[in-house]
C-alpha cells in the first residue's frame, strides 16, 4: 500500500515537473533575506554563465537584467513583501533588445513570510 502511494507521489512529482518545463514563464523565488531560488533554465535566458543564489547577482559583468531595471524590481519586491501587493513590471536583458515581464506577489505556503514568487515571460 506504502509503494502504490510513493508510486502515486513521484508520477505527480513528474507530471509537475513536466509542465514546468513547458511553461511559457520561469520561476524566481526570493526570501527576505534576498537569497533567491530559481532555475538553470532561467540563468541562462537572461544570460549568466553562473547560478545566481542573491537577487543583486541577477545583474553582473554587464549580463542579466539591466541594473536599473534590477533596482526598480528589487523596490518592487521589498513593497510587495511588505503590503501582499501584486507585482508586475518589465525587465530588459542586458546587452539585447529581450523585454522580460515580471508578475507576482507574496508566496504560497510553505514559504516564509516576507518571501515573494515572481514569474518571468519573455514577451
């Protein structure tokens, strides 16, 4: 009965993971701390080399989103955290014409508090 259950749990785990895959948007979560989870996939469409673990490493040796632009969100997170206000902004690619739009707001439990889920589509 234990295996049928674990069986059921790591299909839907695969099935999730599926339809992440071939979302038209990627996920970033940032904690208050301002440490961030986000994926490969992600890294490399803004176009850094390395896997940024802070949300200031989203903008670096001239890769990632335009430091401006990294700013304004950044502002609009810490708001956000504090009043559960929707996101939505728009974030250019450092040294391309690319436009992201950023939408979110405060994440789902289990996250902690202050912690936001932003989703990023390349328009």
């Amino acid at each position: 009965r234990r295996m049928k259950r674990a069986s059921e749990v790591l299909a839907s785990a695969q099935s999730l993971s599926s339809l992440l895959a071939a979302a038209p948007a990627r996920p970033l979560l940032v904690m208050d701390t301002g440490a961030i989870d986000a994926d490969d996939r992600l890294m490399r469409e803004i176009g850094l080399e390395e896997r940024a673990t802070r949300l200031d490493e989203l903008a670096k040796d001239g890769r990632g989103i335009e430091p401006e632009d990294l700013a304004n969100l950044r502002e609009a997170i810490r708001a956000g955290a504090l009043t559960g206000e929707r996101i939505e902004r728009s974030v250019r690619i450092a040294g391309s014409t690319r436009v992201l739009e950023v939408r979110g707001g405060p994440a789902p439990p289990p996250s902690g508090p202050g912690t936001v889920l932003l989703w990023l589509f390349d328009t």
